[in-house]
C-alpha cells in the first residue's frame, strides 16, 4: 500500500495519473494547503521537506516504509519499481533524465509563477505576466519541437509526458492557446482521453481551490518564509 500525500492541482496529478495508470494500491491523504497550511505540520515534513505536494510513503517494501517527495523523484521510484511506463525500451536512461528535469525545472516553474500572477496576485503586475507567460510560451515551443518528433515525449508513452501533461492540460485557463502549437495540442488531446488520466484528474476535485483565492481566504499560500518551515511553528500538527 502506498500513502499518496496530495490535493488536487497539476503537481498532485502527475502522481495521481501514474498510480492510476499502474493500477497500483494507494490510499489518498488530502492536504488542505491553503487554509489550514497542512503543508507545515510536523509529520509531513517529515516526508516532504520542501512543504510541498506530491509525496509518497510506500508500505510495500516489506522493510521501513519509503518516502519519496519531488514528483520527478516520485514518477522514477515508481517506474524503478514496477518496469511500466519508462518510455522506448532503447532509449538511454539520460533521455528520461532529461525530461523530468525539463519539466522541474522550467515548465512546471513558469507556469506555477504564471499562475500565481493571473489567479492570486492582488493586483495586476504586467512586467510579472509577460515574463512568466514569454517564459512558459517558450517552454511549449521547446516541447512542440520534441513531439513533431513523434507522438509521446519518450518515443511511447511515459512518465515524461505524465510528467508535462497536468501543466498542458490548464493551458487556457492561464490565457495561452494551443492553435499554435499542434504538435502540443493534438499530443494533449490524446492524453487527456486515457481513462486512468481522467480519473486522475477527477481525484477530489470537489477539493480544488476555488477561484476566489487571496491571503485572507488562503493565508497559507502567500507570504511564506523560512518562518514557516520552523519546527511547530504554524500548520496543523
Ligand atoms: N517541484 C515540485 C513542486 C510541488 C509544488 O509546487 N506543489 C504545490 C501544489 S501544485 C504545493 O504543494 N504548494 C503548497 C504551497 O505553496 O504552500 C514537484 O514537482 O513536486
């Protein structure tokens, strides 16, 4: 049995699709990240300790349970440990690599700050959207030119495009159009209709933040500091 620490955002679906797509046991445990700051409590940085979703503890290793936190880090272990979804069998395990970190450390970023400006920020800051939306727009290109390769990221479906997809699938709601980008739209329309990625998607989505979001509603998502990573010092522990 594995414990899937999560809330429903791109972050949490990318684990979500992969144990779904394994069919694997898990149990979901709901994170409240903005209003209660469940992302501090003690035992979850215990697991996590960056306070951030996704993260697992598998039970099933038959010795001391393992944590993993990162989604990259999580979709590896996964894949480590059940030979499923790794991407063309010759392909060099730098290539997976590659676009894991790819998306950790650019797309899933830009669109993240994107997304605090265009649904969070208390005012418009325009120099803030051009950059973060000049910065995901270049990031998809980077991504249209791979997929006009062929149709999944690693040459099949992986966890490469599990990795991508969650921060493709909300690309209009964060004011971008797929038009021009083919390659990107017809690979996310593919994605979007497996039914393990629908279920994932779908998992507590009654959960999601609401689109009224601002530091009294949500304290929990603005403002952080190092303060908040303090032992005991805010959260529910
Ligand atoms: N690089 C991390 C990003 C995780 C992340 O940013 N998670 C968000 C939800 S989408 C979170 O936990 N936010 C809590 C907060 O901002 O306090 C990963 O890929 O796992």
């Amino acid at each position: 049995m594995i414990d899937f620490y999560y809330a429903p955002t791109p972050n949490g679906w990318k684990v979500a699709i992969m144990l779904e797509e394994c069919g694997l046991d898990y149990r979901t445990v709901l994170l409240s990240l903005p209003t209660n700051g469940d992302q501090f409590a003690e035992s979850f940085l215990a697991i996590s300790p960056n306070a951030r979703i996704p993260a697992i503890v598998d039970h099933s290793t038959g010795i001391q349970p393992v944590t993993v936190f990162e989604s990259g880090a999580i979709l590896l272990y996964l894949f480590e440990a059940t030979g499923l979804f790794g991407g063309e069998p010759s392909l060099r395990s730098k290539e997976r690599n590659e676009w894991l970190f790819w998306q950790s450390a650019n797309l899933g970023p830009m669109a993240g700050q994107l997304s605090h400006f265009v649904n969070y920020a208390p005012e418009r800051f325009d120099y803030a959207l051009n950059r973060y939306r000049g910065e995901y727009e270049r990031c998809i290109r980077v991504l249209e030119t791979r997929l006009s390769r062929g149709d999944y990221i690693l040459g099949e479906y992986s966890i490469a495009d599990m990795m991508t997809f969650p921060w493709i699938f909300i690309a209009k709601s964060l004011g971008i159009d797929l038009a021009a980008f083919p390659a990107v739209a017809a690979w996310r329309t593919k994605i979007k209709s497996r039914p393990a990625v629908r279920r994932a998607v779908d998992l507590l989505k009654e959960a999601q933040f609401t689109k009224t979001v601002n530091a009294s509603t949500h304290p929990h998502l603005f403002n952080q500091t190092a303060q908040h990573l303090a032992p005991r010092s805010t959260g529910r522990q």
